[in-house]
C-alpha cells in the first residue's frame, strides 16, 4: 500500500507541476500532507514535517546567505570580466553561447556545490541569453546536466555517501570512473552543441552592414535597442540590484528604443516569426545585462572581492567550516566592507530579499515532501519494491542493475536516503553473487546527471528562480537529456570495464 502511495503522490507531483496545476511550493506542501492523510497517519503529518525542516534547515541557511553573497558579488561588479570575456568568446553565436553555458557550469562544478554553480553560471549568462533571445530552459538544463556528471566529484557528495556507506575509498571509486565520467561530459558539451544549433535555426541569422559577421535577427534588435538607450527596467531575480541606464532621459529613451526595435523588426522581417517575437520580447524589457555604469560597482574593491570568493571557495573545498557559516561570515563580510553605510546595506538585502524568499521557501516546502516521504516509510518501501523486482538471475550484473535503479531512485529519493537505504541492499546483492562493492559504488553515481534536476534538490529551485523559468518546463525539457547522459555514463563504464 505504502508502494503504491509513495509512487502515486510523486506521479501525482510531477504531473501537476509539468502542467502548471499548481506552482512548485504549494504542490510540495499540500500533496503530501494529502497522501499522508490517505496513509492513514495524518495525526503524525506535523512530526514528519519539523523533521524534514530540521534537516533542511541548513540548507536553506546557505541558500539564503550564499544568494545574498552572490548577490552583492554581482552588484560590485565581481563577475563583469567573466560577462564580457564571454561575450567576446561567443560573438553574437548561439551556438558558442550554449556550448560556454555547459563549459562555464561543468568549471565552477569543481567547488562541488551545486548551488554556488548555478548562481555564477546564470549570473554571467542570464543577459547574454536575454539579450540573443535564446531559450532559457537551454540554459537551465545544459547547466544541471553539466553539473550533474561534475556532482561527482569526491568532495561534491555522492561520492563520499558511497564511500561511507560501503565503507570504502573515496578515491578508489573516483579516479577509475574518470574515463566513464568524461564521456559523460562530452555528451553534455555535444548537447549543448546540438541545442546551440537549434536555436541558431530558430532565431534565423542578419548579415549586418560593414562585413560584421552574421548573427541571429534577435540580436540586431536588442543591439539596436541598446544603442538607442532604454529606461529603467526591471531585470532578472539575480540582476534586480542592476538597473539597466542609460545617459538619455527615460521618456527620451523609451520613445527611441521602441523606434528602434520598430525599424530593427522591419529589417530582420526575413527572419522567422520566432525570432521576431524573441526580439520584440528582448526589446520591450529593455535589458542591458550588467550594466557598466551602476552606481553599485567597487572597482577600486575588485581584488578584495575576488580575494574572498576564492578563500570561500577554497574554505568549502577543504571543510573547514560547515558552508552555511562559511556563507553566513562572506555574506556579512561582503556587506560591510563593499557597503559600509548602513542603508546602503539594507537595499542590497531588500534587491536580493526576493531571491531570498522564493528559494527558502521552496526549501521548507520541499522538507513537507522529503518528510512526509520517509516518515511514512515511503521510501523505504518503494526502494525494497524495487530492489525485489529484479530478476535473480540479474544478480552477476547487480553492477549493471545497480546503475539503472540509480536514475529512478536517485531521483526521487534524496542522494542520503539513496546511498545510505538502498545502496547497502544492492552491494549485499551483488557480493552473493561475486559482484565487487565497488562497482556497485561505482555505477551508483551514474544517476547523478538527472539526480540535479529533482524536485528534492534545494539547487535546482535557485537555478530556475534566477534564471526566471518555471519548474515545470525545466522538468520537462531536461530530464530526456539528463536521462540520456547517464546512460552515456553507464555504458561507458561497462565498455571501459569500470563497472
């Protein structure tokens, strides 16, 4: 019973969303509750709950914290290099752009947080797809994939639960995986190949005057708009603290941004309408991106923001301190040296509170579901199903089972509750039938490129927040790749004898 319960409130989840039914919080909180209800322990529903807050309570520490250093980061313009050497990089070519999302995330993937990857990834490409017109979900899901296959790295988590779980080397289940690993992330570099082509198609191309080299017609829209000069605007969750300005009045500038998008729409009329709609959208946002002359920049501060960001990073990496107190300490550090005036501190809280709320919230409420999840012993039953389905003769390949459960369960169950319930069960297996524990170890990080687009995963909520796209869509568009890159992974390792 408690099987079937657990499977259908996760279909009954996904598919609410994926439809936009309800919005991410309230299906994570009031599904479950319902379904616990109909487990027949209501009257523990509140247990469940302040237990799966208590776990995720850190969590949402750093996620809050770990925003509003990012944040003030973005403001005192840290990452505006990085922009403009993309920008230079990718040239107005969709295809780069796409490709450099999926590199840029699988770099900063190595500090082995999922969470701090997405904040940089997204705050240096956000006004570059915004000003191309690109498809954000492109983004959103090359950069979860991309750091899905990095997730494994030994200081990023699944490793080191199967270590401690089967009591093994952290480094002998790694360093063999590497080859298996790198091909993963060449499927994902020639994904976003494929997706950059996609969307150069989709977007047409304008030769433009004076032998320039041709770029999508959306692009020609948004330069011109840019050129012209546009008001104020309102930006991107992660860039609300950036106010696009320009040296025109705003009523001066509005009137000549829309002339200019007018005349820019006309010439690019060859264009698809696609592409059109995508100007005409880019256009009327006016976004700049990260504006050059915010009043918010500390360029005489550079080193010393960059100095911090590399000693937090660094201080992640070697654990010398939980990372929701590592945040807490760079975000307050952060504040007071960049913005040593009290009310200029309290508007980089304000421009980032939003950021701030939408991601908590969507912590505690994932801790509703992840609660009510083990609390009722669905997890548990429904990996004890699944572990029972396989056949016995499969068990000299427990190795090859053990990979493919990874994706589903790793999935919907959290890497704890995976590597900690599950995987112990499978080596069992396997080790009755010869099968070493670690390639059991081994092919249970194959899963982890479609693990980082989970409901369950705190980061996924601050990737699709500041990028602005809708849970729903980002399930639905990455999950096929991310499934595909796993696979990838596993038939990799099986090829090279890793697993």
């Amino acid at each position: 019973m408690l099987t079937f319960l657990g499977f259908a409130m996760i279909a009954t989840f996904l598919v609410l969303i994926m439809m936009k039914k309800m919005s991410p919080i309230a299906a994570l909180v009031l599904i479950p509750a319902l379904f616990c209800v109909f487990a027949g322990q209501g009257a523990h529903l509140g247990d469940y709950v302040i237990d799966g807050v208590g776990k995720l309570a850190p969590t949402a520490a750093m996620l809050m914290f770990a925003i509003v250093y990012f944040g003030v980061m973005i403001d005192v313009g840290l990452f505006d290099p990085i922009v403009r050497g993309i920008l230079r990089f990718c040239k107005a070519d969709p295809v780069r752009v796409v490709v450099g999302t999926a590199v840029l995330a699988a770099i900063v993937s190595l500090d082995g947080d999922g969470s701090t990857t997405f904040m940089i990834t997204v705050s240096a490409m956000y006004p570059l797809y915004k000003r191309l017109g690109l498809s954000l979900v492109v983004m959103t899901g090359v950069a979860a994939t991309a750091n899905g296959v990095m997730n494994t790295l030994p200081w990023g988590g699944p490793t080191a639960r199967a270590a401690t779980a089967l009591k093994l080397d952290a480094g002998d289940i790694f360093v063999p995986m590497i080859p298996a690993l790198a091909v993963g992330l060449l499927c994902v570099f020639a994904l976003a190949y494929a997706l950059g082509l996609k969307e150069r198609r989709r977007l047409g191309t304008l030769a433009l005057p004076g032998g320039a080299e041709p770029q999508p017609a959306a692009v020609a829209a948004a330069d011109s708009a840019a050129t012209a000069g546009t008001g104020t605007s309102d930006t991107a969750p992660a860039d609300r603290a950036t106010e696009g300005r320009s040296d025109a009045a705003p009523g001066a500038a509005s009137a000549t941004s829309s002339a200019s998008a007018t005349s820019s729409a006309s010439a690019a009329s060859s264009a698809s309408a696609a592409s059109s709609a995508s100007a005409t959208s880019a256009t009327a946002a006016g976004f700049q991106g990260l504006d050059p002359r915010r009043p918010t920049l500390r360029p005489r501060l550079y080193w010393f923001n960059a100095g911090l960001t590399v000693a937090l990073l660094t201080a992640m990496i070697m654990e010398l301190l939980p990372i929701p107190v590592l945040f807490l300490l760079g975000a307050a550090l952060a504040l007071t040296v960049n913005f040593p005036h009290m009310p200029d501190q309290k508007a980089r809280i304000a421009a980032h509170a939003d950021n701030v709320l939408n991601v908590a919230g969507m912590v505690f409420a994932a801790a509703v579901f992840t609660g009510v999840l083990s609390g009722t012993g669905m997890v548990k039953h429904m990996a004890d199903w699944l572990v029972g389905a396989v056949p016995e003769g499969m068990g000299p390949h427990m190795a090859l089972v053990t990979g493919l459960l990874s994706l589903p369960l790793t999935y919907f169950m959290s890497n704890d509750g995976f590597y900690f319930g599950v995987l112990p069960v499978l080596a069992e297996a396997g080790a009755a039938h010869g099968v070493s524990p670690l390639e059991i170890a081994r092919a249970s990080l194959v899963g982890q490129a479609l693990h980082m687009s989970s409901p369950l995963v705190p980061a996924v909520y601050v990737l699709v927040g500041m990028a602005g796209v809708e849970f729903g869509d980002h399930t639905r568009f990455t999950v096929k790749w991310a499934a595909l890159t796993s696979l990838a992974v596993l038939a990799a390792g099986m090829l090279f004898g890793i697993i």
